[in-house]
C-alpha cells in the first residue's frame, strides 16, 4: 500500500425529501446564486421542490449551464456573483453544473487579473466561495470531490481544477431525482461511475487489499443493480444504491493508497472534442483498447477483476484476464452503449494520429498508472477502437 | 437504504514515516498537551519519534491514561489543561488514550458546573478544543470518528459521548507501530474491528447493496491478514491493510443507510466491568452466542456473510447461515480467543441474571437492531456464551 493522505469534509444528505433539509443547511442570510443547466429541472419538479425551501432568503437564479460547462457563460456567472454580492452558491443539477459552481467558487475569490489562469497555471484552490449542490444525475461524483473540469469554446481548451477549498459544503442526494434521466443519461451515468473506478483499480497490484476490495464492492454493486436502474427508474433499491456508488466511486477514498490510470479519460476527452460523443460513451470505447494494448502490464489486475467481479474461476490467469475484458464490452453493451468509433462517426479515419498529434503539441509527458504511455501508444489504443 | 447524514472531516496522513508529518501539521503557535498511556510509546520509539517533530513548541506531557479511560485521571489532565492555557490535544496512543482525549476537548470547552454532565446528560458535543491522534494501536477506530467512552471508578459507570465537534483535526495511522504491539493485542484488535463490522453489518436485509458490499469487504480483508500479523507484524502489506481496515471499520461509513446492532457491545462491556475480561474478548464470547439466540432475524444476513465473506455455497439458507456462526467462532479461535465465558472465569455462574439485572436497573430499552431485545434475552445470551 502506498502512503496517502485523505480528507473529504462534505457533509453528505442522502435520502427520499431530503431536499427540504436546504432549509436547515443554508445560512439564513446567505445571499444566493441558484445554479442549474438547460431547465429540465423546471420540468421535474425539482426546481419547485429546492425554491420552497428557501423561504426569504435572497435568491438570484442563473440558468443555462451547458453540458461541458463553458467558461464564457460561467464569466457571464461570475460577472452577476461581483455585481451582486453573492455569498453562497447552490448548484443544482448534474457534474457540469457543480463542475461550474467549483470554478465560480474559486474564481470569485481569486485576485489576479484573469481567472482562466486558476486552470492553466494549475493553482490549488486553498478556499473558495462556499457552495452546496443538489445532485439531480449521478455520474461524475463531483457532489463529494474538489475537482473540476471547465471547456473554453473559444480556445478548444478543456482542463481540469480543484484543491483542498473546492469541496461542496453539503450535497443533497435524492436517489428519487432519476425518475426523470433519460435512458441514455442514466446507460452514460453508470458507465462514468463504472469508469472512475477502473481508471483506479485496473493498474497492478501494490497490496492494497482492502482498496481492491472497495473498488470491486463499487463494480460489482453497479453490475448488479444497472439493468434494474434501466429497467424502473422508480426502483429505489436500484437508484439509491446507483446514487451512492457513483459518488463513493469518485470521492477519493478508493484511490488512496494505491496508483491511478486515467489514461482512458484523456483519450476520451480528445473523442469528445473532436467528434461530441458523449464523455461516458468515449470512455466506452477506449477503455476495452486500452485494456487490451496494455495487457501485460495489468494483466493480474485484470484476472483478479475477472474473477472476483465477473465471476470467472475457469482458465489461466491470461485467459481470465482476456475474458474480463470482454465482459466489460459486454456491460456496456447491455446498456445500449456502443463501443467502436464507428459506431459514432464515419469519419473516424485519422482519429488516432490527430489524438496522438494533440498529445504531442502539448509536451505531454506519458499517461498511465507508469506515466510511460507515449502519443503514439495512444495511437494505436484509438486505432483499436475503431 | 435507509435515509442518512454523512459527514467526516478528520484528515487521515497514512503510511511509513508520517508521524514527521506533525510539524507541518500542528499550528506553530499551539500550546500542545501530549497525552498517552502507559507509557509504551517511551520504549518503543514512538515518543521520540513524536517529539523530534514538535520543534519549539510548547509542549506539556500527560501520561497515564489507563487502558479503559478513567474518569477521575483525566479529570487531573483537565486541571493541567485549564492551568496552562492548553489550546491543542495531541493523542499518542490507542482507543483509550483518544477517547480520553475527545473527553478532555469536549471537557475544555464545557461551561456547566460538572463535566461528568457531558456523559449523563447526553451532550451532542457542537465544538470542542482542536485535537489530533497519533495512532499506536489499530482495534477501535476512534482516530477517525467522534464517539468516545469514558469509565468513571467511583461509580461503576462506563458511559458513551459524541458529537460532530469531535473529530480528530487529524490522524496520524503508521502501520510499522505495530511491530511492537504484543500478540494478545493484535489479535484483540482484529477481533474488536472485525466485531465492529458485525455489529453494523449482521442485522437484516434493507438494500443497502454497496454497503453491505463495503462490509463484507472489510471483514475479507481481515480475514485475510489476520494471520500474517500474528505471524509476522513487520509483514507491511498485512499491517497496512490492517490498519486501514481497522479504520474504515468503525469511521462511519459502512453504517450509513443500514439499521446496526451494538447488543454485543452492550452485553461485552457488562463482562469487561464484571470480570475485567479484555473488551475485544467480551466481544468474541458475546457474539456467536447473540447470533445463534437472534437466529431467525439475522438469518438473510448470516447466510449471505456465509456465502460471501466465508465461501459456504453449500447447503440451505439455514444450514449457510449456521454454518456462519461456526467459521466466525473459529475465526476467534484462530486468533487464540478463547469464546466461552467460562474460559475466562471459574465464577461464571449467576453472569446471566446480573447482566439482565444490571440491564433492568438502568430502565433499559430494548438492545438490537429491532430495540426489542429485553434484559430476560441478555441473560440467555450470556448463559448460552458460559
């Protein structure tokens, strides 16, 4: 096991009507910005239930945070936050939308000349603006981290943020908000939250036996209750235990103690921006690729995922190993989410050479759990996924 | 899955060589109280270690605090604490010495007339005198919750007390501490975790899926390193996983959405105060016996700990569910726990009625998950533990 250090201080609302439990939490003189994405929470009745709790406070609402949250329209946010005197800000919706109440927290705070720098001088947000979110699509766990990731249009940059000050003070989880997600945002969410955890546990083994086992409970809880999330959103076995283990598998604790990969994130984030899959279908594709490519290097960890979550006790450990992988397409597949480029775009032609070029021009210094991965092994980890 | 509040903000510095992590952690200017124990810590290395770090700080020793924290020794450590303008605890040892120390920062902050109202009175305790830990003996997992039980001599009492103000500021968790832990301690520190994970865990089915995952993964880790830190305490793998284990055993986690038991601590501690019998053994001569009297409630539950943490995939629900009790009692065994009352005590005759007299006297309210196991069930329990 490797040395850690964990701490993860937002305070966790889980439950039915939780909701109504914003009353109790908010500061009563807090000056408000309500925070939400393109208005499907007007049509759900989650905007009636979160504005009926907060009685007198002063409220300001900014819609209109877009999927990939934008860092234009969150400088419109920041522009209403100055000019307002808003102290608290309440994000309600999904990763984008806290995504971009993490940045508008250290933004609002921050006093150099040009936010954008929080991003791409990679400063650690120490404290920002306190901020609270109401999670209404489990995926990215950005309910109980300090991370962010923020898109600038203008400049086709997409980069990432956090520190110790970017933690939501509280979240409420209502597993009762997916009644509403389409189907292919709840197949997106957990494929997301399936991801996060293999981007942390399918690396190689440092004897870090009870984080494995953490990770797996996570997989295997997924597994368990996807077809049935699909199936009856209304299910509420399904969609608390849905809820949790997005948020559990993204809010720091299975990472610690043992390396990271990350490295299908990267390659997806290039799919994304080049073709505008969706986040949770690129890392669909790249995944089974990069498995495959780096068999050896992961091939314990692979059997070991094969055997103790897919069950599969016959054949050698490489046999295992293969077999998982291919139970992993299988997965996505059942919920309806492709995992070939080709199944995305026609013009998938050139796709690995532009990511690797990408790469390239940004100095990149290696991805994977070794950091040894070069543009042109993500070449051809694309170039499989075709 | 039940409704739940979650909220956990001690900072965790986990791994080999973090107790020099202190300096940079503790405030420059704190007035510290170095409390500990029996003084262990002087021949193992730890002190030195310890204070090596502290710099020029200024720091006041407190040791002494016996093994079940007593009320009236850290009554003088409060006298200490109020005299010399103490502003930060620091805790330099296993479950007593910290719980003493959450005691001493509620204690320090109280303005009432007696602190032993803290207890009585059953103060939720909002804020307390910051504190930290440096754990020198993994079993109770107090170094990352906010409960603590404090024993009062002169009145027979052993009383529980929490709150959100008291959480470690931080922990302080080096597996290599346990190389000179004795084995009688080891192994009643696997017991008392593995306990606590039973205590959360063996109660019905609520669909509480990942956390009944989460358990079970806790309780397989343990399985499976308890005999390499009998055998080998510098094994690193082992004592790490141990640790961590121990841990996330009773941090809070794994309780949250499900209903919890805590009878067997109930009855243990009644032991432990009637015969002085080591609490993690209470545990171990309470529970299979508890199990098997509460066999029809736990039954779902016993054979799924069966099938899943113990590989019993033979057999009816029941004949699983028994079969689980038995590995569990051998579990104990293997550690060198002996498992019956009588192994500890020739004078075992009559524990029964006085635990159910003791129960009867308090105006107890029912033990269990369900709260409707009367003082006449306890002493059916403990005779069938003799």
């Amino acid at each position: 096991m490797n040395n850690f250090q964990y701490q993860n201080p937002t305070k966790i609302l889980f439950g039915k009507g939780q909701i109504a439990s914003l009353d109790k939490e908010l500061p009563r003189d807090a000056n408000i910005l309500l925070l939400y994405g393109g208005g499907s929470i007007k049509r759900n009745g989650i905007y009636e239930q979160v504005t009926a709790t907060l009685g007198d406070r002063k409220v300001v609402e900014f819609g209109g945070i877009p999927a990939n949250p934008e860092y234009a329209k969150l400088m419109e946010a920041l522009k209403v936050i100055r000019e307002l005197d808003i102290t608290y800000i309440l994000a309600v919706g999904g990763g984008s939308v806290i995504d971009g109440a993490k940045f508008l927290s250290a933004a609002a705070r921050y006093t150099g000349d040009d936010p954008w720098k929080i991003l791409t001088d990679n400063i650690s947000v120490k404290e920002g603006l306190p901020f609270a979110t109401v999670l209404t699509l489990p995926a990215t766990g950005s309910e109980m981290n300090s991370g962010s990731v923020i898109t600038r249009a203008e400049t086709k940059e997409k980069l990432a943020m956090g520190g110790p000050g970017l933690f939501p003070v509280f979240s409420i989880l209502d597993p009762e908000v997916i009644h509403s997600i389409p189907q292919r945002q709840l197949a997106n969410g957990i494929t997301d939250a399936f991801t996060h955890v293999l981007e942390q546990y399918m690396t190689y083994p440092t004897g870090a036996l009870l984080q494995d086992r953490l990770a797996e409970s996570i997989l295997q809880t997924l597994i368990e209750v996807a077809p049935k999330v699909l199936e009856d959103p209304t299910d509420y076995t399904a969609a608390s235990n849905f809820m949790w283990s997005c948020t559990m598998a993204l809010n720091g604790l299975i990472s610690k103690g043992v390396p990271t990969d990350w490295a299908v994130h990267a390659m997806g984030h290039e799919l994304t921006a080049l073709y505008g899959i969706d986040h949770a279908r690129t890392l669909a594709i790249v995944a089974p690729s990069h498995y495959t490519y780096n068999f050896e290097a992961k091939r314990e960890k692979l059997a070991q995922y094969g055997e103790r979550v897919w069950n599969i006790t016959e054949g050698s450990t490489e046999e295992r190993a293969r077999a998982a992988i291919v139970r992993t397409e299988d997965f996505f597949h059942q919920l309806g989410i492709d995992t070939k480029l080709s199944d995305y775009t026609d013009d998938y032609e050139g796709t690995g050479e532009e990511v690797a070029r990408r790469f390239t021009e940004r100095g990149w210094k290696g991805l994977g759990e070794h950091r040894s991965l070069t543009p042109s092994d993500a070449e051809q980890i694309v170039k499989m996924a075709y």
